[in-house]
C-alpha cells in the first residue's frame, strides 16, 4: 500500500510549536532567507538607481501627535512618483513615517506590522511604545548592508503612550540607533528645512488642528527649498499625508480636511511667500 503523501490542509509544525513572540525570531529559525538581512548583496559599482522618498515631519501635541509626509519620490534628479505613500500606521497607537529608499522602506513597515500583530496574539497584550521603537531599531540595524550601498531606509516613528497618555516621537539613524524626540523632529532630503520652520512655529499648547497646519507649513518650507520634497500639487489635489495618534488610536485625516489645511496655507503663502513670521522675542 503506498504511503499518503497528499496535504492534509493542516499547518506545518513550525507554526504550532511554541517559541518566541517575535516574529522575526521566527522567521530566522523557519524561513531565514525571507529575512531582507538574510539577502545576499549584489556586488555594486557606483551609486543604486531607485526610488527615494524625501521628507516626514512630526509634532507633538497636549493630545497625542501628528505625523506627516509629502508624496514625492524621486530617482536621481529626476520624479520617480509624484503620489508615493510615504506614512503608515504600524498598530492601533503609532504609525512610521518612511524616508530613504521607497520599496525597503515600505517592505520594512509590513514586516514590522506582522511583527507588532504577532506579538499581539503570542503574548494576548501590546508591547509598549518604547518596546515597539526598541523592534522598529532592531529592524533597521538589519538592513545596514543595504543602507552601506546607499539603500538606506531610515523612518520616524510616533505614537500614543497609553501608559503616559502622551504622544511620543522616536527618530533612528540607518545604525539603528534610536533617540526619543520632544515636540518635534523631521527626516528625509528637506528635515534642514523642514526643521527649521517647526523650531520657529511649535508651541507645546498646540490643538490638533494647529500641529496638523504646522506640519504642513513645515512640508511647505521642506519643499520650498529642497527640490526633491514635493509641494502641495494644486492641479493635480495631490496633498500630504497626514496622520493623528491620540487616545482614540491612529486616524488619517481625510483628503478633504487635508486639502482645507493645504489651501489656507497656499492662500496665506500668496500674501507671505516665506510663511508665518514668529515674534522676535
């Protein structure tokens, strides 16, 4: 009689043996070549050719945090993508804003979304925040050989702490090293200037609404004076994502409440091409 080698349908032993709760552990025991640090490097002369994202900006607010990103990608000097997404949400409470290299970076967010989720349902509670940008380092650390070949991936990551019931910004460097942000902070091609105009228009009373308009002025100045950040496209309603994690979770704003942020901004630039001005003193 021979032996029944057909599938029963059941999952394998791998997925039913109890191990950590992290899913890359898992995926380094089961399935290590999965693993975008497990890759073998290609041998590369001279700079890689591949769509970039430019500039993610961050700010804090008595409520929570926003977390935004303009939509342009380029390769070279030239758009690659004048819609790419660039802001995520990682679980319920915090999101990643991605810059660097636009297909590592997004493949980095999904692994670190299954990472989160299986945690999740192993352990039957959330890690913490700082336990998440602690994961989100780890992963970053894993992609240097890429980041050492001019492939660098390098997110922010905010959320809401529902153990301070604050919001909190975490920014890396392609390293992995990791460093906690108050009130704000910006990354990518434009973060010089981007940051440039959060330092003069942060206040830590903010509303929503006011973090939300600051980002975008910050986007707006980024994209001003760098040309790889994309400026609000008005003819094409191409605006910036924007994002809000507070107590009720993450929450991306609709494009309409998007573009009337955008639009009173573009009509106070007609008047003040260089923005809002802060007092002197």
């Amino acid at each position: 009689m021979e032996a029944e080698t057909r599938s029963t349908g059941c999952l394998p032993a791998a997925f039913l043996t109890p191990g950590s709760s992290s899913f890359m552990d898992f995926l380094s025991t089961h399935a290590p070549e999965r693993l975008p640090s497990s890759r073998p490097l290609p041998p590369v002369q001279g700079a890689v050719e591949a769509p970039h994202g430019t500039t993610i900006v961050a700010a804090s607010y008595p409520g929570g945090v926003v977390l935004a990103g303009d939509r342009r990608a380029t390769m070279g000097h030239a758009i690659a993508q004048r819609d790419v997404e660039k802001v995520f949400p990682a679980d319920e409470y915090s999101a990643v804003g991605i810059a660097g290299t636009a297909g590592l970076a997004v493949e980095m967010v999904k692994l670190f979304q299954l990472e989160l989720e299986h945690f999740e349902k192993v352990e039957g509670s959330q890690l913490s925040l700082e336990g998440k940008a602690n994961r989100l380092s780890t992963m970053i650390r894993g992609n240097l050989g890429m980041a050492l070949q001019g492939l660098a991936v390098v997110p922010i990551f905010a959320g809401y702490d529902v153990d301070r019931e604050k919001g909190r910004i975490f920014s890396y460097d392609v390293t992995g090293g990791r460093s906690e942000e108050f009130g704000f902070t910006a990354v990518g091609s434009g973060s010089v200037f981007a940051r440039g105009a959060l330092k003069k228009l942060f206040r830590e009373d903010m509303t929503e609404q006011q973090a939300a308009t600051v980002t975008v002025q910050a986007l707006y100045d980024a994209a001003d004076d760098d040309s790889a950040t994309g400026g609000p496209d008005m003819a094409r309603n191409i605006y910036p994502i924007v994002a809000v994690i507070g107590e009720s979770g993450f929450r991306r704003l609709p494009e309409a409440e998007v573009s009337e942020v955008v639009r009173a901004v573009y009509e106070g630039r007609l008047q003040q091409p260089n923005g809002p001005q802060a007092p002197p003193l």
